[in-house]
C-alpha cells in the first residue's frame, strides 16, 4: 500500500508539474533596461519577457500585432511610461485588458526638463534609466509593485533590490573616489542626445549644449554651423555621444572646435541581458572619469 501511495504520489507530482511550470508570472519589459530591472528583482521567481525581440529603434519602432500575441501571455509588464517607449503604451492601450498590471517605473523618480532644439518647453527627459540614483528608485518601485501582486516572494524582490542598490551605489562611491581630488570647475559639456543629464548631474556635471535636433537624427548645415559657434563661444571642451548610434557630424564638430570626443552607452541596444545595466553603467562610469581626468589636466 505504501508503495502505491508513493507512486500514485510521484505520478500527481508529473501530472501536475507542467500545470505548476505555468504558475509563475510572466513579466513584461519594454526597454533592454528595464528587463535587467526585473531580471534582477524576481530572480527565478517569475519569467521576464521583452515585448519586442532585440534589435528595434524605440524611437521609430511602430507596433506590430505579434506585440499583442506576447502581451496577451503577460501578467504585468514594467515600462518607461514617460516618453521612450511609446509604442509600448499604444499596444497596451490596443490589448484594453483589464487584468493587466502596468508598473510605471519612473513613478517616484524626479524627473528632469528635455533640452534640443526639438523639444518643446514642458518635454521631460524620458533617460532615467543611464543614472544611478534614477535606476536605483526604478528598481525600487519594480520590487515594490512586483510584491503587490505575487505576495509570496515579497521579501525575496525586496531583498534582491536592496542588494542591486547596494552594487550600484558601490559603483558610483567607487566613482567619487577616483574623481574627489581633480578639479572640475572648467569642465564644460556638450552631448549629440539628452541623454545623460541624469547621470552627469550625479557628479555635478551640466551639459551647455545638445546638438541633434532629434534622437538619431543629424543637424542641419546652420543647426550644425550654431552648434559650432556656440561650442567656440561657451569654452565647451568635451562633447559625449552615442556609442551605438553613428554621429558622422561628430567629426566636423571635433575638428573645427577642437573638443574632445567621449562615447556614452546608452542602454537600448543589443541583447537582453540580466546583467546589461550594472556592465554599462561600469563602461559610463569608466568613460566619465576619463573625461574629467582630460578636463582637469586642461585646466
């Protein structure tokens, strides 16, 4: 009988086991970021699903029906929500589900004003996700909102945020350290994409001058020739740009000014990965010290 009992066990175990690989929640991201957020959080707990497949421009990416099919497979799904990942929002409206969960991860972040010539005066800067302090909050807000709706592994998202804030604030002291002693006061900047302010804001850093008028896209000859005079004008000596995205202009700029160039990444590009976020912040962190070594030794 005792037998029986443990194979009749074992066999509701296999029978159950597909239904019991179902149970975990399957949360959506929209931005390579924001995947490395959740990843981090849920762990093994739940399965993070990119609403597109790697390789998309977010800035000019339009909706496909595929996007609902994976949307439809979704529990909850993470998103910018602030200007980055419109296409996004235009999926979730389309599905019109009302069991869906949207966490807005910049919910509690402050945000910063967009600046570019193509912008208008009450845009907000949607790159919350290059900053430190930002990413930390997001990660934050994902673990809190994550634990609202899977109670069970609460403790364990908050335990994994608390544990990826301390990584990146290790980071950014690490940073601090190599840069305490280096005067920055004639540092002026200069970016192709307002991108980055929330990062360079973190080591008292502002940027003068944004020069695309659009992300990705080139400036004019007399936006261009503006840029240069502005840059000649102002004293700017350092001009960060996109690392994956070509900025053929950058070299005129280069040459005529005679600033220095330094490449940021910005986080939207390449594979989903876990791990993405804390390895090119590293690469950010690494380029900014760089930068400021090159302003102080200016001065």
């Amino acid at each position: 009988m005792k037998s029986l009992i443990t194979r009749g066990g074992l066999l509701v175990a296999l029978v159950a086991a597909p239904f019991l690989s179902h149970a975990k929640l399957v949360i959506g991201t929209t931005l390579h970021p924001y995947y490395s957020y959740v990843s981090v959080v849920v762990g093994d707990k739940a399965e993070v699903m990119p609403l597109v497949d790697a390789g998309f421009n977010a800035h000019n990416y339009q909706a496909q029906p595929k996007d609902l099919q994976k949307l439809a497979k979704m529990d909850a799904i993470v998103v910018n929500g602030i200007g980055h990942d419109d296409f996004a929002l235009e999926v979730i409206n389309a599905a019109n589900r009302q069991d869906l969960t949207v966490i807005n991860a910049n919910h509690s972040v402050p945000l910063l004003p967009a600046m570019g010539a193509s912008v208008g005066s009450d845009a907000i800067n949607p790159h919350t996700f290059i900053g430190i302090t930002t990413t930390i909050q997001k990660v934050y807000t994902v673990a809190q909102e994550l634990g609202k709706i899977d109670p069970d592994n609460a403790r364990y998202y908050r335990s994994n945020a608390r544990s990826y804030a301390a990584t990146l604030r290790k980071l950014k002291q690490e940073t601090m350290e190599q840069i305490a002693h280096l005067d920055t006061r004639g540092m002026q900047v200069a970016t192709t994409h307002n991108a980055y302010d929330y990062l360079l804001q973190e080591f008292g850093i502002g940027v003068s001058a944004v020069i695309e008028p659009a992300h990705g896209v080139e400036p004019s000859a007399s936006q261009l020739q503006d840029t240069i005079n502005r840059i000649k004008d102002s004293g700017i000596n350092i001009l960060f740009y996109e690392l994956d995205m070509p900025n053929r202009f950058v070299e005129t700029i280069e040459k005529e000014t005679g600033v220095r160039l330094f490449r940021f990444s910005h986080m939207t590009h390449g594979a989903f990965d876990a791990d993405k976020v804390e390895l090119e912040t590293r690469s950010n962190l690494a380029t900014l010290v760089e930068a400021i070594h090159f302003s102080a030794e200016q001065s």
